[in-house]
C-alpha cells in the first residue's frame, strides 16, 4: 500500500516542513502487522515528492483476533490494498500536515496551493472507473486510472488512482483520508463516534457541497443512525410517493433459479453448498420440502459467524432444515462430500484462478459424484449492457467466460465423467448477449 505526492512550483521544499519530516532521514515505524517507512525520492526548491509505503504482515494482523483462525488471509488479497488500514498508518505518520499545525514559522503555508500529483494504490473495490472520477472531479482533480500487472493473469484487477490538479497539501490529505475507505468500503475497526468526528473534521470545506455527498455519508458510516449524527447529513424530502413494485437483484434471481430447479428433483434430500459465504442460499435451501441435510460449505471464518446467526433466526419457523456450517475448499478434498444429491456452486467459479480449475471438477466429478450439480458464473458477453468500465463486474474475479467460452470450459471437464450437461440463462435476456448469469447444470447419468 502506498502513497506518492509530488508537488511543484517556488516553496515545494516546505513540504517537508508541513509534514515535520526530515528529507535526510528514513522515517520508519513499526506498529501492529504493520511498517509504515517515508522517503523523499525528489527533493529540490522547486520539485518534491515524498513516498509513504505501509508494509503489511497478514498473519500478524490477525493475531489474538478472532479471524486468527481463519485461512482466508493465506488466499486473498485484501490485507494488501488500500484500505482504512493504511488510511489510519498515513494519518498518524501525516497528522501534522492533515491537522494543518506545523511549526508557527510555516503556518503561512498550509493554504498555499500547490502544483500536485498525487497517486495511491492498489486499490481493490467495487466502484467503476467513472464512480470514481465522480468522488474525485468535484474538487477540482484530473484522474487517471491505471491497472497493475499480475503474475497469475494476464491484468490485474487492482488499480492505481492518479489526481492531478492545485491543491494545499492539508486538502488533498483530507479528501483521500476520507475517500480511500470509502472506495475500498471495508473498514477494519468498529464504526463509532469517533468515525463521526474524523468525517466531520477531514470533510470540512469540501463534502458539504459534494455532489456524491450522500454516497461517501453511506460509505463511511454505515448505519443510518450513525449517518444522521453526521453535520453533513441531509434528510431527504420526498415530494413524491411512487408505488413502484421492488425490483429484484440478480442474486435473488439466481437463487430463485437455483432454488426452482432443486424443488423439482425428484432426489434431493442432502445438498452441499459449497462457498455458502454468510449462508443466503443455505437458507432458503433450508425450507426445500424433502430436503433432510444441507452442508453449508465456507473457508472462511467470518462469514460462517453470520451464517450461523442466520440458521439460528431461520430455527423458528416451521419446516426449516439447519444448514450444518463446515470450514472447507474446493482445493481440499472431504469425505463428507460424497455421493449427495445436489452439489451447488453459486457464483464461486469465477474466484478461483483458472488453471486450478480442471483440478476442482476432477474431485466434483470422480471423488464427490453428486447425482446433480448446479454451477452458476456470470456472462462476461453481457457487461457491455452495464456499460462498464472495467473488465470485471467484481475486483475479486479471476475471470468472466463468455457463453461459447463456458460451453467449451464445460465439455472439458464433463467428457470423461458420466454427466449430461444443459444450460439456463438467469437474469433479464439481451437479444444479443443473453443472459447475465449463466447457470450449468450436471446430472449424473445411471451406469
């Protein structure tokens, strides 16, 4: 995780005066995971840049946590993008010039607007490239968005978030303090009053007027009681009551699909489902008349928390099956897999890099055998009706197949394994691209 400002014109080398950093010396400390180091690559009257890189240690952030336990931060990315973490690391190696209280001889300058480049990255989020050029454009910044490279595919989907324009450096700390999480919208630490008071004070002078004021209000502070706290907040007016029927997400289509398809088996008393996350599915497995064992299978830790509060609310009410919550991977093979009716894959393929993949429907098809198995993957034919600017509809996807790609993908796998292979579309159908999901199903033939 790292931060590059650059700036230029008469006066830059007091910079190093606003930060209170001494370009003669490697700023270095050590904190919880974390090595948070400062260097001045440029120094000169009329040019410098300084670089702060935050080193993290996966395994060590999660220490005495209650994620300790969880193997997810061997396998994901997440510990090392962008985030509140090094937002907090940054604001402590930078409060003096983030507070704007350097010594009284340079006080002068913190409203003197400098000439800035300013890039941070990688970034892992959900927003697309427009999204966010819109947080950025408001105060006056030209943005440029870069992908970086990756070893495993051919572009990574992280990205590099260049801002150009005339800023005070107090400003263009305040706007990323700010917008760093809520672009990467995952937050390490409980959401309290003290995130109020951060928002309050970093959102001075500029997110009163933003126009995605409500989405960064949203954003950072989550909850609505929290959100109404905040002197930013304004409550919406309505001048209008629209009885429009709800429209449904693609997820509830898909589990709708999957769901309608699992009623009319003829077999279906045990059913694994495997990357269950918080359980979604596994629940409205669990009211599935005929259905007696559900395996509700998820590598990790945190999301099989909220599962099991999930199974426990859905206990009171009649006719519902617990889903049983097990710890396992697709790259792990468990004797508890085999030979079950339904085996469901719902949205799971996509995350796992591609080459791994024959390997995981060898162990589906030869070791597991489930009479039916149900994969849905997105239809990468159909971004263009999203008008997207990026590749992937999720910054975790190592890849998004096409319709002919996921046919070709599919007679790979099942050629030498005893399946019948058919295909549904999921989602409101393009004439020209299909569907936005696609859904394969598997069933196992009598030998």
């Amino acid at each position: 995780m790292q931060l590059s400002i650059t700036v230029k014109g008469p006066g830059s080398e007091v910079v190093s005066y606003l930060i209170a950093k001494n370009p003669n010396n490697l700023y270095e400390r050590g904190e919880k995971g974390l090595t948070v180091r400062l260097v001045y690559p440029t120094f000169t009257s009329e040019e410098v840049q300084f670089l702060i890189y935050v080193k993290t240690d996966p395994v060590d952030l999660v220490k005495n946590s209650s994620d300790f336990y969880d193997i997810t931060h061997y396998i994901n990315d997440r510990e090392f993008a962008a985030s509140s973490i090094f937002v907090s690391s940054i604001r402590k190696a930078l409060g003096t010039a983030l507070n704007g209280k350097p010594a009284e001889e340079y006080a002068s300058w913190v409203e003197h607007p400098f000439e800035m480049e300013l890039t941070f990255g990688p970034i892992a989020t959900d927003l697309s490239n427009r999204e966010l050029e819109a947080l950025f454009a408001p105060m006056g910044y030209t943005i440029k968005i870069e992908y970086g490279e990756s070893f495993l595919r051919e572009k990574s989907s992280a990205r590099f978030v260049t801002l150009l324009g005339k800023q005070t450096l107090q400003n263009a700390l305040k706007h990323i303090s700010i917008l760093i999480p809520v672009i990467d919208n995952y937050k390490h630490y409980f959401i309290d009053e003290r995130e109020l008071e951060k928002l309050d004070r970093y959102g001075e002078g500029w997110l009163e007027e933003h126009p995605q004021k409500a989405f960064i209000l949203k954003r950072s502070l989550r909850f609505q009681k929290m959100i109404s706290q905040s002197r930013f907040y304004e409550k919406e007016t309505k001048t209008e009551e629209k009885h429009e029927p709800p429209k449904l997400r693609l997820n509830d289509l898909r589990y709708e699909a999957i769901i309608k398809y699992i009623k009319a088996l003829p077999k279906k008393g045990t059913i694994v489902d495997f990357g269950a996350g918080e359980g979604k599915l596994s629940v409205q497995l669990g009211f599935i008349e005929g259905v007696q064992e559900i395996l509700s299978i998820e590598p990790s830790n945190k999301a099989r928390l909220k599962a099991l509060e999930r199974f426990e609310q859905a206990k009171e009410k009649r006719g519902f099956v617990e889903p049983q919550s097990l710890a396992g991977s697709l790259f792990y093979y468990d004797e508890r897999l085999i030979n079950k009716d339904v085996m469901v894959l719902c949205e799971v393929i996509e995350h796992i890099d591609e080459y791994r993949l024959a390997g995981v429907f060898e162990t589906i098809f030869k070791d597991y055998r489930p009479e039916v198995l149900i994969v849905t993957t997105p239809n990468q034919e159909y971004n263009v009706v999203y008008e997207m600017d990026v590749a992937m509809r999720h910054h975790d996807h190592r890849f998004e197949w096409t319709r002919a790609e996921l046919r070709q993908k599919v007679e790979a796998w099942s050629k030498l394994y005893p399946y019948q292979v058919s295909y549904q579309g999921i989602g409101e159908e393009n004439q020209l691209y299909g569907h936005p999901t696609q859904m394969v199903i598997f069933k196992r033939e009598e030998i």
